[in-house]
C-alpha cells in the first residue's frame, strides 16, 4: 500500500485484506476496481466505512472511461472528509 496524494492509497487486494494494514493507515474507503462482483472480504471488525466496487475486467478492451466520474467523485469525498482511501483492483 503506497500514499500518492494526501489520503489516497494505491495498493492490492492483499493490502485491502491486511487488518494490520488497514488500521495503521485508518483505511475509511475502499474502491475497488475487480472483474467480480461485489468481493465480501472484509471483517466487521476492520470493514471500511465506505466501499465501491466497479465490476471490470482486466483486459486492454475493457471500457473504464464509463466509470471515471463515479470513481473521481468517490475519491473526492473522502478527500474532502480528510478520510483516507484504499484504490485497488
């Protein structure tokens, strides 16, 4: 899990699945990018606040044009909030 701008984290689903990780970084959003739906991996214990999962393949002829704005605007209100946020996929 890497910070890349105040509050926005870059990692894996590995880092998303590492309570440890996840608190020590205060992980309040998740946005998951993955070509399953709606992945249940979290604890209730160390389950963000807040999570979006876009259902896309990773493959070169998969659109995510089509879900940019919802993403930015995901992002900017856990920046807005000073809350930290998890990009994974």
């Amino acid at each position: 899990m890497s910070l890349i701008l105040p509050h926005l984290y870059l990692g894996s689903l590995r880092d998303r699945t590492n309570k440890d990780l996840m608190i020590k970084n205060q992980i309040k959003r998740v946005l998951c990018v993955i070509d399953v739906p709606d992945v249940i991996i979290d604890k209730p214990d160390s389950k963000p606040a807040h999570i979006l999962n876009i259902q896309a393949a990773d493959a070169q002829e998969q659109d995510l044009a089509q879900h940019f704005e919802q993403a930015v605007d995901f992002i900017h209100q856990a920046r807005v909030a000073h809350e930290n946020i998890l990009v994974h996929w």
